[in-house]
C-alpha cells in the first residue's frame, strides 16, 4: 500500500513534519509550497463570469432578430422576442388615460393586433412616430399567445420604424381593388356627414365621377387635433389610404392635415338655369329649380319634367331613393323643385339623378286639386306663363348596330350604336346595377346594365368572370372612359358561360389561412342568415364545424326565396380572412329544397 501523499502547506517537503501556515520549515529550514488561497479563486471566478456576460451582451447586441411571419405564430412562442415586418391596416387607437397605441399589422400570412405602452407611447408621440393605416412598419417586441387571441407589444420606440406611404390623384370611380392600402387624393364635394357610433365619423365625398365615403376615427382627432371647419357643399381635397368596407372602397384619414378645405364656391349653393345646361356639364353635379309639368312612373323609379323660363329637364328618381323623400307624395304637377345632382345624357337629352333624398326639395303646388287646364294668357293677364321649353334635337334615322372590336372603339363613337363580345374580367355591382368589364383580347370596355334591364335579364347569374357575352348597346363616355349600355335585356346574349374549374368538396374544418384566395366547395347546411348593406351573412355548418360565407347581392338574388335555416347548400368561393374571422366569398350557391 503506497504512503498517503502529504498536505501541500501543512507538513514540510523535506522532514515531512508539521509546520501549519508557516512559509519555511522551524525544523530543517526549508521553503514550504503554499496552496493559493480561495478568495483568489473565487475573485478569479467572478471576473469570468462577468467578462462572459458582457460578451453575449455583445454578440447579442450585434445580431439582427430575424423577421417571423405572423401565420408562423403558434402557442410555443409565448413571451418570446420577434421582429414583424407588415403594413399597418388598422389604427391608430389611443386612450390617453391608459397611455396607450393599438394598431393591426398585415403580411402576406396573416394580420396582428400590435400595441404600445406608457414610455414607448409617449416616445412615439413626441417624435412623431405614430404608426398610422397605410404606414409600411418594421418592428420588434414580445409576443402574448392566448388560447383565443394573440398579440404583440412593441419593445421600443427605437425598434420601431415606419415608412409613410406616397400619394397619388385619382378620380372617385377609377379606386379598384388594386388601390387597396394605397394612398390616394381625390377632390370633391361634402354630401352627406354621419356617425353610425360613437367615435366614427363618415364623411361622404363626391366628384363628377362618383361617391365615396371618408372613415376619420375620434383617435385620429385625439392624437392630432380637429379637422378644419366645413359645411355640406363645401369643395374640399383628401388623401387617404384606400380600404374596403364590404366589398365598396373608402378613404381612411390618417391626419387631420389631409383634409383641406379648397378655395371653391359650395356646389349646394349655386344654382344653374336649365336652358344653361350643355354636354360640357354631363357627369357634373349641378343644381336646378323649376316647376313640375309632367310625373310619369317606370318600372324602376318616377320621373319627373322640371321646367323653369329657359327651359326643362327630366328629373329620374330610383325607387329606392324615391321612397326615402318625405313628402314624395307632393312631387305633383305644378309643384316647385329643387334639386342637386348628376347630369346625365339618355338618347340625346338632359337628366338630373340625385344621389339622395336630401338632394330634393319638394314645395306643394299652390293649386294642384283645381281645373287642370293651363290658363290663356291672352284671356287672363295675370295667368302664369308656361315655361319656355329647350329646343330638343331633331332624332336622326338610328343605324343597324356594326359588330366592332374594343380597341378599334374610341371617344368618337359616342351615342353609336354597336356590338361587341368578349369575356367577362370583372363584375361589381352599384346603387343603380351592375358594371361588368369586357375583354375581347384586343381591349377592355365598361358593360353598364342598369336596374330595370338586369332585372329582366334571364341570363343574370350566368354573368360572372370567365363568361362570354354578346351586348349590342350605346356606347357612352365616363369619366373620359368607354361604356356600353344595352337598352334591352334582349341586347345581351350570353355565348359562353364561364368555365368553373373542378374543385373537389372540402370539410369547413379543414380550411385554414393557407387557403386565402384559393377558391373552395364546401356542402352541409344553413345553420344561421343575416342582412348586411350589400348581401347576406350565411352561417353553413356540417359534421366538422360551421363557416361564415359572404354573399353578395349578384350571387344572392337567384337564391334568396330559397334562404331558410337547416336548408342543405353547396357553396363554391374564395377564402377570406375579414376582421380576425375566417370566411368563404361566394361565387356560386346551390340550395336544395
């Protein structure tokens, strides 16, 4: 058995007796070796220890986060730190009390509530740096992923940074779809100011080419201050991000600066002699007075000839529009008018078409129960004359419709008649029908179906992308751009109907986000239905789940007498994501009953 190895520091190396803390041995004089001491190995560990920290700070510091997609979000990441990279599609919400932002951000997966607090809320406010709808955003923080909602709280002012979108000048009726989270400017009169609740405000907006409705959130006015004072009338100019409310576009503010009040007489105001009236004003909004000569009803509305001393114009009043005016009733002969709206040409003569009720001013006629006769003015000095009329144009003989392509068509043709054919590219629907976009493969052009013919249209459903149709119409010119307009329902002939791919039955249950804008079949039954301004919310269910679908008025009507709850459906339409919520947009339904 080999000797124990002696203590270093306590026995002597060279007489191997004890000698304790001492550095030289009492007995032989030796050096002793001694032990280092443990505070210094201690202190030497505390030093690498910091010295550690203080280079994965630096290496930290250095790296970049790397960007998450919001879709790629999932329950595992709660609390952890991420950078998102998205525009900015809601927002901002601020609540002074609470010092505190909301906004939503969207990528190409998904949408994200977003929100900022105290510090950081005051930081961005006094630089400036409040994310705002339309803004492209790039920023970090930490993720808070519930069972029911996920969100995302900004870390910093510093790791938020914001590129505010640029605006462009367009007309009302050119915003389309691919305006959407756009900024643009348009010009126009104030028509119409209403809040639907509390902390909205929709300011409805028109040019010669159409309407549109301004949203100005309450927090916007919180943030910033008030807008500028105006009236209804008032000539003003607004840029706003283009958004979609149910399928129609408005304007969203992001600041009270970018609505200006324009150095402009207020439309409401002016009112313009009838024999004043020319085809440099069509498309205008003007406003005229005069006196009722003739009522006469139609299938859709009332028309009405107003006359004034120069002369007279035909006053076209949808029914929907019609039934709103209080005291309709009154709209008599020999009733005064006033009315603010559109101008328009039909087969060479002047129309007015209000866009609202309160664009109409109806006073009873002083004595419209008594003798209808119009009185001799050479029998009676005191009679009232009757207007004198504007001279209408002499019809030429109408020519047969010539079959034209859409390129060789131009703003020269106007009032023609012709006949083209092409496929339907895009359907939308209005107040007062439905346009349709044709393409023929040598140009596109504005199919116009108003009400009263779409109605009677047998072939109505039919009408949808991919479809060829055969229209002889009018063609018309607005807003510098190409229409054709069938006077008939028999003017349009359906040649082809559109070729609807095979899409094989999906459960509700398996679709996801990595559905959006694929189009999908699903079957089951209508487990709930509700009205929206522009359609329906259908809620179908089957042994999976349930699935809001979203139809729209030109896929409604040939279903609705079929609308009852439990009734079995087949839908085919687009993934959607509106609001959080999952939804399918129909193209096409089929009810069994």
């Amino acid at each position: 058995m080999s000797a124990t190895q002696p203590q270093i520091g306590a026995t002597c190396p060279s007489c191997g007796r004890f000698v304790g803390p001492l550095e030289k041995c009492p007995y032989c004089g030796a050096d002793i070796q001694k032990r280092i001491p443990l505070k210094f190995i201690r202190l030497a560990c505390l030093v690498l220890a910091i010295l550690g920290i203080a280079l994965l700070v630096y290496a930290a510091s250095g790296a970049t986060t790397p960007t998450t997609k919001i879709n790629d979000i999932g329950a595992t990441m709660n609390y952890a730190y991420v950078r998102i990279q998205g525009t900015v599609t809601r927002g901002p919400l601020y609540d002074p009390d609470q010092q505190s932002l909301r906004f939503y951000v969207a990528d190409d997966t998904g949408e994200i509530q977003a929100a900022t607090f105290r510090d950081v809320t005051q930081q961005l406010v006094a630089q400036n740096k409040i994310p705002t709808i339309g803004d492209q955003i790039t920023t970090e923080g930490t993720l808070r992923v519930r069972d029911d909602f996920t969100s995302f709280n900004v870390s910093s002012a510093d790791k938020l940074q914001l590129t505010p979108p640029s605006a462009r000048d367009i007309a009302i009726q050119q915003i389309g779809y691919d305006d959407e989270w756009h900024y643009v400017v348009v010009k126009g009169d104030v028509r119409e100011i209403r809040e639907p609740y509390q902390g909205l405000a929709l300011i409805t907006l028109g040019d010669a080419s159409g309407e549109l409705d301004v949203a100005v959130n309450a927090d916007i006015e919180k943030l910033y201050g008030a807008l500028p004072a105006f009236d209804l009338g008032d000539a003003v100019q607004v840029q706003g991000v283009v958004t979609y409310f149910r399928d129609t576009p408005q304007l969203v503010l992001r600041h009270p600066r970018d609505f200006t009040k324009l150095a402009i007489d207020n439309t409401a105001a002016a009112t313009v002699h009838i024999g004043e009236l020319d085809a440099a004003r069509v498309n205008q909004r003007v406003q005229v007075a005069g006196d009722v000569t003739r009522v006469s009803k139609f299938s859709q509305g009332v028309r009405a000839t107003i006359a004034d001393d120069t002369g007279e114009i035909t006053l076209v009043l949808w029914q929907d529009l019609y039934d709103q005016i209080p005291n309709a009733n009154e709209l008599q002969q020999g009733a005064r008018v006033s009315v603010l709206g559109k101008l328009s040409q039909y087969r060479g003569e002047f129309e007015i078409q209000p866009q609202r009720a309160s664009d109409v001013k109806i006073s009873a006629a002083l004595a419209q129960n008594n003798a209808t006769a119009v009185p001799n003015a050479a029998s009676e000095p005191n009679a009232t004359r009757e207007p004198t009329q504007t001279p209408r144009p002499t019809r030429e003989p109408t020519a047969a419709p010539v079959a034209r392509t859409i390129a060789s068509l131009t703003q020269a043709d106007q009032n023609a008649t012709v006949i083209v054919q092409g496929k339907i590219a895009r359907a939308s629907e209005f107040s007062q029908g439905m346009r349709y976009t044709l393409d023929d493969g040598s140009g596109k052009i504005t199919l116009l179906i108003w009400k009263d013919v779409l109605e009677k249209l047998s072939a109505r459903a039919a009408l949808k992308p991919g479809a060829e149709v055969r229209v002889t119409g009018t063609l018309d010119v607005f807003n510098n751009e190409l229409e054709i307009v069938p006077a008939n329902a028999g003017d349009v002939e359906l040649v082809a109907a559109a070729v609807v791919p095979t899409v094989s039955v999906r459960t509700i249950a398996s679709i996801s986000t990595n559905d959006l804008d694929q189009t999908v079949f699903i079957q089951g039954t209508i487990a709930d239905a509700a009205d929206f301004s522009a359609g329906k919310y259908v809620t179908v269910q089957d042994d999976s789940g349930k699935i809001r679908v979203t139809v729209f008025k030109n896929v409604l009507a040939p279903i609705q007498d079929k609308l009852a709850i439990g009734a079995p459906i087949s839908v085919r339409g687009k993934v959607n994501v509106f609001r959080g919520e999952m939804e399918i947009v129909a193209d096409e339904i089929v009810i069994e009953r």
